[in-house]
C-alpha cells in the first residue's frame, strides 16, 4: 500500500530544472510552484564556480542599456515624440530583439534579477503619476469650453466602445466571459496623454491654435476620466464585490476635504520665510508619495493611484516649483527607463497573429487607431472647422504615453490581458504615436494657407473698424512708451483698438515654450508653468495694462505672456499675430537709453526684431522710446497739452502704411501731424538708370493716388499739414530734417524698402541697423533728433515676400522688367520722355 502511495506521488507531481529554477507541476490541480536555487562552492581560493557578474551586475547593465538607447534613438529621430524612442527602445530589449541573444540575456534579464527590476519600475511609476498629478490644477475645469466638453466626451465613449467591439473579434475573446480584457483595452484607447500632449502641441506651436486649446482641454478631461475608470476597474477586480471601492474612495476623498487644506495652510507658514523652503518640506513630501501609495496599495488600488491624488493635492507655488526641478530630470531620465524595458519583455509582438488572421489584426489595429479620430473629426465639423483641422484634432486626442502602458501592465498583471492582447495594444500605440506630430503639422500648416486672409495692413483696413494691436514687451521699461503710444493711436467708438499685450520671457532651463493668456482669475499658474521664473515683472506689467484699460473705454487689452527661447521666439509671436488676426506688431527698438544717456544694447531682442521683419505675417512697427508723452505748450494766457509729430515721407508701400497710423494718429485731439514729402529732383532723375525710372514712375503713381486719398479725408482736419520737398540724394533729407530739430516729439518713417537708389546711396553710410531702413537708421543716430522719439514701419506684403523668392529667375527671362509692371514697356517709356521734357521745360 505504501509502495502504491509513493508510486502516485510520483506520477502526480513532476520537476522541471531550468534557468536557475526548479519548476513543481502538481498533474492533479495543475498549480506550479517556482523555487530558485543556487550552486554556492565552499572552496577558498579565487576561482568561484558560479559567475559573479551574472548576479551583481544586470539590474545596472540592464539600466544603462536603456537609458543610452533612449537618447540614441531620441537623436535619430528627433522629429518623433520621446515617448517613441522610449518604447522602441523597450522593444528592442525585449524577447524579439537583444532579448532573443542568450548571453544578451544572460547578463541583462536574468530571472532571478527580475523583482530588483520591478521594484525600480514600480517605483518609478508612483513618482512620475506624482508628477502627472502636481502638473494638474482641476480648477481649470471651469474653464473649459463647451466645445472641448464635445470632444473629451466623444473621445471617451467611441474608444469605449470601440474597445469592445475590437476585442471581441480576437479569437476565444468575449468581452462577456471576460469583461476586464475587454475593460482594460478600452481604457487603453481612452487616454489622452497630457503631459506627452502639452510637449507636442509645445514643439508644433500649435498650443494657441484653436485645435491646440480645444486637444490640451479635451485631454485633461479624458485623463482625469480614464483615471477614474482605472481606479473602479482595479478596485472591483481586486474585491469580490463592488462595495470594495468603498476603502478607496475614502481615502481619495479624506486626501481632498482634509489633507489638502492641511497642507496648505503648512506650506503657507513655511512660505513666510520669503520662499525659501527648507529640505525637509521636499523630503517630507517626496516620503508622503510612498505612503499615499502604500494606502491605496493596501486598500485593493494600484499604487500609482495614491501617488497621483497626493500630487493633485499639492498646492500651487514655489515649493512644487522645487520639486518639480528635483525629480523632473531624474525619474523620466532614470527611473522610467526600466519600466520601459519591463514592458519590452513582456511583449513579443509575433503573439499578435497566434490563431488569427494577419488582416484582422490589421483590422483591429486601424479601429484601434480611428476611434478618437472619429471623434474629433465629428466635434470639428459640428463646431464648423475645416475638415484638416478636424482631422489633426483627433490625431492629436489619439496621443498616447506612459499611462497607456501602465494600463496595460496592471491588466496583465492582474490576469485580464494575455500575451496575445497586450502585443496588439503595444503595436497600436507605436502607430499612433509614430503619426501624432506629422499629420497634424500638415494639416494645421496646410490649413493656414487656406484660411490666411487678405494683407493684414493698415493701408487695407477699412476706416470704421476695429484695430488689432500686437504689442510686445521684454521689460517694464518698454511699459510707458507703448502704453503712451497706443494712448496717442486715436481709438473711438467706431474704431476701437483690441491691443494684445504679451510679455516675452526668455525661456531658461529644460522646460518647453508656451503662450499663457491671463484672464481675471489668473489661475494658469502652478509649477509647469516656466513663466513663474520672471512672473513679478509679468504681473507688475500686466496690471498696469489692466489699469489703464479701466481709465480708457474704447480700448480693450487681452494680457498675454510668450516663454520661449530668443532664437525662435518671433515664431510665437507669429502664431499668435497670426491666431489673434493682428494688423500691427509693435516690437521695442533693442537699444535703450540708461539713466546716465549711454545706450544699452540687447543682441537677443535684435535677433527677434530682424526674424520678425523678414517672417512676420502682418505689419510691423519698431518704436524707438526716448520719452513719448503729453507736453504742455504756452500760447499767451492759454496752456495746452500737445504732441508734434513728423512723417517723412520717401515713397514706396513702407511710407505708405507709416503715413496711415501717422493720419490715425492725427485725429487724435492732441497730436498735430506734419506730413513732408520728398520726391527726385533733376539730378536724382539723371542718375537713375532706364530701369530705375520706370520703377520710379510707377511708385511715385501709387504714391499720388494714395496720397491724394488721404489729403481729400484730412482737408477738414487743421492739425494736419503737407509740405513737398524735391532732393536729390539721402543727404538733403538729412538736412532738411535737421531743420525742424527740437520741433517734434515722434518722427515717423517707413522701412524704406525699395528705397530709389540716389535716396538709399546717401542714407546707407549713416548707421548699421538694418532693420530700422535707410532713413530709421540715420535718424536714430543723429544729433538733432536725440530726444524724439522714433517709430519705423514695414507694411506686410505677400506678392512682394513672393517676388524676392522668384525674382533670380525671373531676371533671366526676357522682357523681366517690361511685363511685370502693369503698363506696357511703350507706355513706360512714353511716361519716362514726358517726364524729361517737363522738367526741361521747368528749368
């Protein structure tokens, strides 16, 4: 009997050595059990049976393959988000790639090395939802739109079903035997990556876009769903009842009704030290996320959960700021890494055609990959934006990032997602991240070349309309000079000015550039806003706009702040010049006078100024401030406050829109206006050539026709008056423009671009500011004009930006200067010989 005993013993249990291992089979209940064993050698000399690599060193192999693999690649194809060379980077250390190698994987995934991996993964996986959640300000809900509402609500429930739908074509999948496969995979589709999402957006600049405002809103209200799906999913799965969320739910909300505010009013009372934090606030805090994540953990959630809510709690200020600059470079950098590789493990991407169809796991992956485009593209055509936009929206919602594959990774864990699943979630990720940043940078770019409207130009402007300002400002220095000279801009109620003030702050550090706008709440701020480093200046500038909006009724301020680096900062500037339909840009000169009357000089805010002139979308005005503002005259017994402006006018479409603000101006009650043109004389004729003369003729018609216009609307108008002066080279401008020195407080001027040649020869050798014009330039740097202000004007124009690009090749084509003017060649010479005979006859 005994020897029966044994006998079934035997036969009902079965061992398997391997890799380290002994691996238990009980044949009757089918349970295995894994038990690690060790070959240790008692002998004393230095030769040891076991390699002592294998054990001490793949937790450090492994993590520095990763992270040096993640910058490679981050390098290569820099043109993709992060996140795609971190997943890649995960593939191709798992089972399919490195992983395959045996000796690779000897020394880099040793199984028994794998818990050290997990514990830095998990790890990593609390600070960074930490992170997601102190980014975060819930109070922001209030201000979403109820477009953006549309399209986070779509976005949610066509994924869901989707999700449902996809998984029950995989094959033995029911999302009714299997409701948590099902479950997990939809909520995998549901996430909208925020902060991936913010990066993205950031680097197209499209986050001032109308697609960027309503994606970023709408992704917020899908994270904080898609969390909220998790949390239930993971509660009622870890519980035999649904009545098992309830430890979790407590716990979230005793964090929000009491936790919060306590902590709150702690760091209050440590901001009374001027700021400065000690290292036990961080230290404190830093410790609070493993406890936070320990309770939830304990209460049947994940982890990452609590993690999440404690950093949500986390009041705005300069103590997340610190944090923030701690942990921003070290768990992304370091710690995430190995999450990445534990997830390249555990996908083997050949498991997605076991038992199935190649084209229906195509199949499954497009309906994966269209259920947010969908969506979006549905919102945009009920909100009536172009079909291009409709589409990047939804690419843009289908951005995915770590909290996708930490879905995924607790649904396998837990035993709802197989192998099978998980590799075809994976790849579907891949794709939408491989398409997230092209097809919306074409869409968006191609979409503005249809929706750019006519020339955004002074000249163009209708009369009775409202003007819109863009004016920039770097410093509190620029505030007075634009603030006064918008305040001379003469805005009525029939024609008021919209001016959008925005305060351009350098970009230092790692963080990425934005546009915040700043609404009477102001609660855009928090510790991912990077515009908190020069916020004291911002604020000072923006309620001395606000100020001064509430004194002057028929102008209206929309405070905005730019971040971003000097060198591609005139972008920003043209995106939102471009978003906000600006028909001037008003940019400060980059030299200042100091108080001691030397000139300091800001290479940085040139550079912006010279990218602005040669990309700017609409009309652009550099405004030299040497002390704009009202002054009082004495005639007899009556004081009045008065300002005299000049407009030198040389011809050409510069001078024209210069001459259309100065006209504007001019009706303004305390500005007098005095417009001086100068025309070739004799001698300037003489020393063009055949070419230069045509040229001339034609400016010099666009000139008397548009001039003649103005004259006839101003004729009413006293303040205003018109004086010709004939010269012959820049020189005599020069001169006489000295003689009206100490007479005017603004000089204004065109850039002078297509300047005639006798004007520009004699003007060029005054100065070396380009970007002010031939006659900027030299009034700038002049004796007599040392105390007036200077304002230069260069009017947007498209055909002739066109024609710089085509005119190398259209000089090598016969009759160039004859057909691309509007009269005939013969018309044109009859004009230049009656011209000649005139002033023959003149003499």
């Amino acid at each position: 009997m005994a020897g029966t005993d044994a006998a079934e013993l035997k036969y009902s249990a079965m061992e398997i050595y391997f890799n380290g291992y002994t691996i238990t089979i009980d044949m009757s209940s089918g349970v295995l059990t894994a038990c690690s064993y060790e070959v240790v050698g008692n002998s004393t000399t230095l030769w040891q049976i076991s390699n002592p690599f294998i054990g001490a060193t793949p937790f450090a192999t492994n993590l520095c393959t990763a992270i040096l693999l993640i910058q490679l690649l981050f390098l290569i194809f820099h043109r993709f988000p992060r996140f795609f060379s971190e997943l890649i980077t995960g593939l191709l250390m798992g089972p399919m790639m490195f992983g395959a190698n045996a000796l690779f994987s000897e020394y880099t995934h040793p199984t028994k090395q794998s818990g050290a991996t997990e514990t830095l993964t998990n790890l990593g996986v609390i600070y960074y939802m930490f992170l997601v959640g102190l980014q975060m300000d819930l109070t922001t809900i209030r201000r979403i739109s109820k477009g953006a509402w549309g399209n986070a609500l779509l976005g949610i429930l066509f994924p869901l079903l989707m999700g449902v739908g996809s998984y029950h074509l995989l094959p033995g999948k029911n999302p009714i035997s299997n409701p948590l496969g099902a479950w997990f995979w939809s909520i995998a589709l549901t996430v909208t990556s925020f902060p991936d999402l913010a990066l993205i957006l950031s680097d197209l600049k499209l986050l001032r876009t109308e697609v960027g405002q309503m994606a970023i809103s709408s992704a917020f209200v899908s994270d904080i769903a898609s969390w909220s799906f998790l949390v239930v999913t993971i509660a009622i799965s870890n519980g035999r009842s649904h009545a098992f969320i309830l430890p979790t739910l407590v716990f979230l909300l005793f964090c929000w009704f009491v936790l919060r505010p306590v902590l709150s009013q702690v760091i209050e009372k440590g901001s009374s030290n001027g700021g400065n934090y000690s290292d036990v606030y961080i230290y404190s805090i830093l410790t609070g996320v493993v406890v936070c994540g320990f309770i939830t953990d304990a209460c049947g959630a994940h982890s990452m959960i609590g993690a999440f809510m404690f950093g949500l709690i986390i009041p705005d200020g300069e103590l997340g700021r610190r944090i923030m600059e701690k942990l921003e470079d070290f768990v992304p950098g370091i710690m995430l890494p190995a999450f990445f590789v534990l997830t390249g493990t555990r996908c083997n991407l050949l498991d997605m055609f076991y038992n199935i169809n190649h084209f229906a796991v195509l199949g499954i992956l497009v309906l994966a990959c269209l259920a947010k485009i969908a969506s979006g593209f549905l919102v945009a055509m009920y909100y009536g934006m172009p079909a291009r936009e409709g589409v990047a929206l939804g690419v843009l919602m289908n951005t995915k990032g770590v909290m996708a594959l930490i879905i995924l990774n607790v649904g396998r864990d837990m035993k709802a997602v197989d192998n099978q699943t998980f590799a075809i979630m994976v790849m579907a990720i891949l794709l939408m991240t491989i398409l997230v940043k092209p097809i919306p940078h074409w869409a968006c770019k191609t979409t503005k070349q249809f929706r750019r409207y006519k020339l955004r130009t002074l000249q163009e402007s209708k009369p009775n309309t409202e003007l819109r300002i863009l004016a920039c400002i770097h410093t509190t220095r620029n505030l007075s000079g634009i603030i006064n000279l918008l305040e001379l801009s003469n805005a009525t109620e029939k024609s008021p000015i919209c001016v959008f003030a925005a305060c351009l702050v350098d970009l230092s550090g790692r963080t990425n550039a934005m546009v915040i706008v700043h609404d009477d709440n102001r609660n855009s701020s928090g510790p991912n806003y990077p515009a908190n480093r020069g916020r004291s200046e911002a604020d000072q500038i923006i309620s001395t706009l606000e100020s001064y909006e509430r004194r002057n009724q028929s102008m209206s301020f929309l405070p905005l702040t730019v971040v971003s680096p000097y060198t591609s900062m005139h972008e920003d500037i043209n995106n939102l010049a471009e978003d906000k339909r600006a028909t001037l840009i008003l940019i400060p000169f980059h030299k200042q006078s100091g108080a001691d009357a030397t000139q300091q000089e800001n290479s940085s805010i040139r550079l912006v100024n010279q990218n602005l002139l040669i990309k700017s979308p609409c009309s652009v005005g550099i405004f030299i401030d040497r002390g704009l503002s009202l002054k009082t005259y004495n005639e007899g017994s009556h004081r009045r406050e008065q300002l005299n402006f000049a407009m030198f006018f040389t011809g050409g479409h510069d001078d024209r829109e210069a001459l259309t603000y100065a006209c504007r101006m001019a009706g303004s009650l305390n500005v007098s206006l005095k417009v001086i043109r100068f025309f070739p004389g004799k001698e300037a004729i003489e020393m063009m050539s055949m070419e230069e003369e045509v040229e001339c003729e034609n400016q010099r018609f666009a000139d008397d026709t548009y001039l003649n216009g103005l004259r006839f609307m101003t004729m009413c108008n006293p303040s205003v008056t018109w004086v010709e002066k004939s010269v012959n080279s820049g020189d005599e401008i020069i001169i006489a423009a000295k003689d009206l020195a100490g007479e005017h407080d603004l000089y204004l001027v065109g850039r002078g671009q297509g300047m005639i040649k006798p004007f520009a020869l004699g003007l060029s050798e005054w100065g070396d500011c380009e970007e002010l014009g031939p006659l900027g330039d030299s009034l700038s740097t002049s004796d007599f004009a040392q105390h007036a202000s200077i304002l230069v004007v260069q009017q947007h124009s498209v055909s002739a930006m066109k024609n710089k690009g085509m005119q190398q090749q259209d000089q090598e084509k016969p009759g160039f200067e004859a057909w691309k003017s509007p009269l005939s060649s013969r018309d044109l010479l009859n004009i230049v010989n009656n011209r000649k005979k005139t002033d023959e006859e003149d003499d």
